[in-house]
C-alpha cells in the first residue's frame, strides 16, 4: 500500500509502524502527523478511503474521528475559563438555569468536563432525527436525572458530553459550539477542522468503515457484553439510543457530517488533530496569540477524575478536564484491556475505533492519528498505539511498563 508525505530521519521508525498498519494490521486508509516544537516532523498519509479500494487517500482527505472531538469542545471551554468567561467551579446552572431540574442544581461545571456529572446517556427513547437537533437534545438533558449522585462516580459521557459542555458554551457565548471553534480555534489556526461540517467538503470525507467481529472465542470487551445483554443498561441506551434518523449507522449521512454533533462528530484529519493540539504543547500559545493562560493549560493536564471501572466503558479509565490523560489496563483479564499509553504530562483525546490527538507540553509535542478503518473497542488499539509508541521511543523515552511512558 503507497504511503506519501514525509517523515523526518529522527521518526523513521513512526514511517515503518505506518507502513506495518497497512501490510499487517488491516489499516485501510489513514494519516499520521507529528509536530515537534512548532515545526511538522512526520506528515504521512496512505490507502484508501473506502473498502474496495477504488480511491486512494489523498493530502486533503478528511474523515470522522468520532471522540477525539470532545478535545475540541474541552478547549474551547477553556479558552472561555481562560479569558474569565467561564468560572469551572460553578454550578451549571449558573449559566444554563434550565438544567436545575431532577437533582442536578448542584453540578459543577468541571464534573461535566471529567465525567462525573452522572449525566452518560438519555433514558427515555429519543425521537427519530433527534440528535440533529440542538434545543431538542439539551432539552432532554435539562429534564434527565443523573445515573447516580453527581460527582461521587465517574461514567464516561459517550454522547451527551458535547451537548453538555457544548451548551454552556453557547450560553456564555452567544454561540454553537461548532462556530465558536471555527472563529476562535480552527480559523486561527488554519486546521482543516469541522463540528458541523460545510456541504462543499462533502466529497473529501472518507466514509468509516466498521470494525471487524471478534472471532468465535476472541473475547469481546465488557461494554459491549454489557450493551448487548441488559437493554436498560447505561452501555445500550449509549449504542441503541442515538436519535439518529435511520438508526445508529448514519453516522456518514451528509445530514450528520453537517449537523453540529460535538461528542463523536468532527471531521478532520491527522493533521488537524495535531494542529489543533500544537498551541497546548507549546505554554498554550501559537506566535502571538494566546488561547489558553498557563492555569488553564495546568488544569488541562492534571488528572481531575480517575477510576478502575468506569460507569460507562467498564474499564480503567483517568480523565483532567476535559481530556483523557494515560490508562493501563493491559494486565487486566481479557475484555478490560483497552488502553491509552501516553506519557504522565500529556492530555488529549482518543475516538471510537482508534483515531486520537494529543499534546505533551513537557516535550513540546503535538501529535494526530485519523483512519476509515475502526478497530474494536472505542480507546486505542494497536495501529494508533504503534505509532505513539514510536514517537515516545524517537524522543528517547525508555519504557511503558509503568502505564505511562517515562
């Protein structure tokens, strides 16, 4: 499979993991960018963008990357914190005051944003084409009891932490989520990035392609086991109850890619990951401009919530605001075992299937990973861990074993 762009000789080693993606691993068509200090050292893309192999990935090709949007959200809520429009440590409320409904007059901003606002999914069915409208899905979440007593348990928000955060957003602003990041975040910055996607980039977007099915006897991980066996459960209501038009594979519709879906719905490429992250790993600033003020970038990075079930992915999981930080769970029995391995300083996001953006401020490093092609499991898998792992290695990192790279 041809693999075009460049690759710095320092990161040789990312370009072979790359290459091994496509003869090995069953990677269809992806990007890979690193940036290192402000200046791109790995911009590599490859394969093709659909299944049948008819049309190659191209430079501009872009695509879904699922939760690796919720990045985008949490830095623009702390662009907001940054600027002093957004105060984390207040109720919700204070900004939204329908939300103060069913138990939630207490939940603080910043339990939104490391998922222990107890708030993962909508119980009652949401109505069909309901996901594309925004009134309609924050008015559901106004009106939703939490899944248990707010900021006592963390639970993955999986598709309601976009509309979340998203909404307080819009409330302080004036503004959906989707124009804000436009005006304040992709537009500077120039990144090919788009929560709400406009109809003229519809031909670039490379449809995803879903996972393979576990083989008879390969274990399946525990949220789908949970998704599959208890219908009321929090991991099927996550799946099953999407308010989607035509059900829960729309996702690649034109309606969808344009729609302002901020938990799972940016369209971008490696490239945008990265570059979107490139300010975070350089004291949050890019040449003049400041987007976020160093408490903002520290509170970024810290971990804020951290727990070895997870409400909602039943897996070990540590979150800062907004962000996931570095989880192990490798040693745990099978079906508990996805993981992110990053180092202790870095935050970012991953998204369903494999795709993640990160920044490692304390080595200046901005990285980003797109693909067609979802692998099982909605953390990391082995292509886009392959490639972490040779970044860390190229800036002389020694080891994982500890769960993070040292």
């Amino acid at each position: 499979m041809a693999v075009e762009g460049f690759c710095q000789p320092p990161f040789q080693e990312v370009c072979a993991e790359f290459e091994r993606n496509f003869a090995e691993r069953g990677e269809i068509g992806a990007a890979v960018c690193v940036i290192l200090d402000g200046d791109t050292v790995v911009d590599l893309w490859g394969g093709t963008t659909d299944r049948h192999r008819q049309r190659p990935w191209e430079r501009d090709t872009i695509g879904l990357v699922w939760s690796a949007t919720k990045g985008a959200v949490a830095l623009c809520a702390h662009i907001l914190a940054s600027r002093g429009r957004l105060d984390l440590d207040l109720p919700v409320c204070q900004y939204w005051p329908e939300f103060a409904q069913g138990g939630k007059e207490d939940i603080l901003v910043r339990w939104l944003l490391n998922h222990q606002a107890g708030l993962p999914a909508i119980r009652a069915p949401l109505s069909s084409g309901g996901l594309y409208d925004w009134n309609y899905m924050v008015g559901r979440l106004a009106a939703e009891e939490p899944f248990w007593t707010p900021g006592t348990r963390q639970g993955y928000a999986a598709s309601t932490f976009g509309h979340l955060v998203g909404e307080v957003i819009r409330r302080v602003t004036g503004k959906d989520v989707g124009t804000f990041f436009r005006e304040e975040v992709a537009g500077p910055l120039g990144l090919d990035f788009h929560i709400g996607l406009p109809r003229e980039h519809e031909t670039r977007v490379a449809p995803t392609i879903r996972p393979d099915t576990n083989p008879p006897g390969e274990p399946v991980s525990a949220f789908v086991r949970e998704a599959r066996g208890d219908r009321r459960s929090i991991q099927a209501l996550v799946v099953n109850n999407s308010g989607r038009r035509t059900g829960p594979r729309d996702y690649d519709s034109p309606e969808a890619h344009q729609a302002v879906l901020p938990s799972q719905g940016g369209i971008t490429n490696a490239r945008g990951l990265a570059g979107m992250y490139n300010p975070l790993a350089r004291g949050g600033k890019r040449h003049r401009t400041e987007f976020v003020d160093a408490d903002s970038l520290a509170a970024m990075a810290a971990v804020s919530s951290a727990s070895t079930i997870d409400a909602t992915l039943l897996t070990g999981l540590r979150f800062s605001l907004g962000f996931m930080k570095s989880s192990d769970n490798r040693r745990r029995q099978p079906g508990l075992q996805e993981s992110v391995l990053l180092s202790e300083t870095a935050f970012g996001h991953a998204g369903m299937g494999g795709s993640l953006g990160f920044a490692d401020p304390a080595v200046g490093l901005a990285f980003g990973y797109s693909m067609n092609k979802q692998g099982r499991g909605v953390l990391l898998n082995e292509r886009g861990q392959s490639l972490v792992d040779a970044v860390y290695r190229a800036l002389g990192f020694r080891s994982n074993d500890s769960g993070r790279w040292v």
